[in-house]
C-alpha cells in the first residue's frame, strides 16, 4: 500500500511540474505579447521615431555617455558599462531612445563623450536636419573610425 502510494505521489508531482512549467510558459507569452501591445499604444507607428547606435570596431573611440536633444530639448541620456562598450565593439545595435513627434522637420544632435586617440577625453556633437513623414522614422548614430586620421567618425543616418 506504501509503495502504491508513493507511486501515486511521485506521478502527481510530475504532472505537476510539467503543468506549472506551461504555466509559466503562457505567462512569459502573455507577459511578451502585452509588452508589444503598449508599445503599439504608446508609440503610433505613423509618429514615431526611434535612434540606434552602432560602433564600428572602436579602436579609436570608446564611448562614455550619449545624451540627445530634439528640437533643442534633451529627450535621453545614456551611461555606457564596460559590458554594454564591448557588445557595441563585437556588432551589437543599440536602441537609444523611442519616441513620438509630430510630421514636419526636426532637428536632432547627439551629443558624445568617451575615451580617444591615446586615451585623451574626446567630446564631440553631431547634428542632423529631417523631415519626418508618414510611417516610422528611423535614426543610427554610427560611431565609426577614421583609419587614416587615426580619429572617430560620427555619422548620423536617417531612413524611414
């Protein structure tokens, strides 16, 4: 009768265990599927604007800290970790910042900050001029290096 019980008891806690294991599935899919809805919510595709930054090899630059303005109105700022510098340095695409504007034109200016050439301080801004249309709007801050100046290169790209 022991044997039978124990039996019993260890085929429930199985059953139980595959069960709450798809329970918790569901829950990060459903958790997954709400995170894209308020998104969609609170980010209209037809106004939004989104910035990625992107570091091509990074032997000349190493960045510190970012910080955007819009329109004149600082919208982000960011502090790198070691860790995030070394995902930028292996291919990584960061996305910096989303928001919603309005139709028209805009400017943009990133300012940057980090470590160059000889480990000196390097702090420089790059501007950008759009025209934001209909659909999602589209900006990749490129840190790239400049091989022959032995200086990084910072490009601001606009796609929609």
């Amino acid at each position: 009768m022991l044997v039978w019980l124990v039996l019993v008891c260890s085929v429930a806690a199985g059953e139980l265990d595959q069960d709450l294991a798809q329970f918790r599935k569901d829950v990060l899919d459903i958790n997954r599927r709400l995170l894209l809805l308020e998104e969609e919510l609170l980010f209209p595709a037809d106004t939004q604007l989104a910035v990625f930054v992107s570091l091509d090899v990074g032997k000349y630059f190493v960045p510190d800290s970012i910080t955007l303005k819009l329109d004149g109105n600082t919208i982000d700022g960011h502090l790198y970790t070691e860790r995030e510098v070394q995902a930028l340095k292996t291919g990584a695409i960061q996305k910096l910042h989303v928001t919603n504007i309005r139709n028209g034109s805009h400017e943009l200016t990133a300012f940057v900050s980090g470590s160059g050439p000889g480990n000196r301080e390097y702090r420089r801004a790059v501007t950008l001029q759009f025209e934001k249309g209909n659909g999602r709007q589209f900006v990749q801050l490129r840190m790239e290096d400049d091989a022959a100046a032995q200086q990084p290169v910072f490009v601001l790209h606009s796609w929609q």
